[in-house]
C-alpha cells in the first residue's frame, strides 16, 4: 500500500508538470532562468524545464519578492506581462515572465504588482519589510484548458 500511495503523490506532483509543456503561453519559453535588471533592480523569471526550476530554485534565496503565475487549475503560466510600482506610482520593473516564477530584489517599501494573462489582469499591493521577502502566487482561467 505504501508504494502505491507514493506513485499517487509522484502523479500529482509530475502531471502539472507535463502539461505545462502542452500550455501555449509556455511554448515559448526557454529552459534556462532569464536574469536581467530594469531600472537598476535585479530581476529573474523561468521556471520551464528541469534546468530553468533548478536554477530558479538555487537562486531563491536572493531575491525578496517571489511571485508564481498559474492557471486555477495549477498548471504553471509563462509569457504573463508583469509591472510592478513604487509607492508614489513609479515603474520599477516592466517585465514578461519566462516562465511561471519571476523574481525581484527590491529596496524595502510599498509596491503595486500587476500582472496579465489572456487580456485578464490581476493587482496586487505588497510590502517588502528590511531584511523580509514577500511571495505572491497570481492565478488566472486558462482558455486553453478550458476549451
């Protein structure tokens, strides 16, 4: 019973996976984390194919605002167009995912994240403490696991 209980929980686990491959907005995306600045603020995105989740993942702990984009299903989303604002409205990061995980370093303060997929847009307000990080999980419908 044991060994199947663990199949089931791999099956969750690797299904969500495999299908991001098949989700059109990830079709794009490169196996390889993306790491770049804008405005002077270090920024990352990927997540797509071992390589890119593996780099992402190693390189966490570096970063203090962590936003993921997925559909409500949970299949994992890429090519979402992200902004992200101070507190007195001005643009500090205008990036397009790579993959489902985008990362930032950002000075301590208010921020505004807005994030859109297939026309649909989702804001959200966010406070990055000195020293602390902030995680953000953005879900939008996917049309194409709808249809």
């Amino acid at each position: 019973m044991a060994a199947s209980s663990n199949v089931k929980r791999l099956l969750i686990a690797f299904v969500p996976c495999c299908a991001l491959a098949l989700t059109p907005a990830a079709a794009g995306a490169r196996d390889t984390a993306k790491n770049d600045t804008h405005h002077g603020i270090n920024v990352i995105s990927g997540g797509v194919g071992e390589n890119s989740e593996a780099q992402m993942d190693a390189m966490r702990k570096d970063f203090n605002l962590q936003l993921l984009f997925a559909a409500k299903d949970g299949h994992f989303l890429a090519g979402v167009p992200v902004t992200i604002t101070d507190a007195r409205g001005n643009e500090v990061v205008a990036r397009v995912a790579d993959g489902p995980y985008l990362f930032v370093s950002l000075p301590p303060g208010k921020y505004r994240i807005r994030a859109e997929y297939d026309g649909k847009s989702v804001t959200r307000s966010t406070t990055i403490p000195d020293g602390g990080r902030r995680e953000q999980v953005f879900r939008f419908e996917d049309p194409a696991m709808s249809s």
